[in-house]
C-alpha cells in the first residue's frame, strides 16, 4: 500500500510563492518518477513537473523558470517551488508517483489547493 500525502498549498497574491511538500510511504520501488499535477475547474488534469529518481526533470512549458521541483531520495519526497504565481496557476495540485515493475502504476496524492489572486 502506498500514500501520498501533500501539504502546502492556499491563497496567494499573484507575483507571490509557494511551496508545496509530499511525502510518500509504502513499497516504493527505487526507481521511480515522482511529479506534481494540477487540474483546474473544468479542465483536465495536466503534469506540471517531474523528476526521476536520478534527478532528471522536466517541466511544462507553462510553468519553466518559474517552478521548480525537486526531491530527497531518503525520505521519498518531492516539493515544488512556485514562483511567481499567476491566477492562471489557480487549480488543485496532486503529487504523482510512479512506481514498480513496467509498466508503473500511478498513485496519487489527495490534492491541495492553490488560488492565486490578482
């Protein structure tokens, strides 16, 4: 069994940061991919960043040079550094893992809100 638990989000004025924190338990295979998501109101549910076990990232588009993501390896987690936010950032963030044999299942944190103001 394994779980995700994220924490971090809320209001934020836009031009403002957050930092968003998940931390994962269970049988987690030593390789994987860990990466946060975002699905806003009426729309899909789109990657934001990921980032291999090796260190390896990408980004959206949306979101480069202003988010960064990164992990700690020993305590199987991963945060996300929200820069220069917009209100186009508002959505419910969820941390995603991918983990054992191939192909990976996905396992997903329960979401936390991020809104961005003008």
């Amino acid at each position: 069994q394994v779980q995700l638990v994220e924490s971090g989000g809320g209001l934020v004025q836009a031009g403002g940061s957050l930092r968003l924190s998940c931390a994962a338990s269970g049988s987690i295979s030593s390789r994987n991919v860990m990466g946060w998501y975002r699905q806003a109101p009426g729309k899909q549910r789109d990657v934001v960043a990921s980032i291999w076990t090796s260190g390896t990232t990408n980004y959206a588009d949306s979101v480069k040079g202003r988010f960064t993501i990164s992990r700690d390896n020993a305590k199987n987690a991963v945060y996300l550094q929200m820069n220069s936010l917009k209100p186009e950032d508002t959505a419910v963030y969820f941390c995603n893992l991918k983990s054992g044999p191939l192909p990976p299942r996905d396992y997903w944190g329960q979401g936390t809100q991020v809104t961005v103001s003008v």
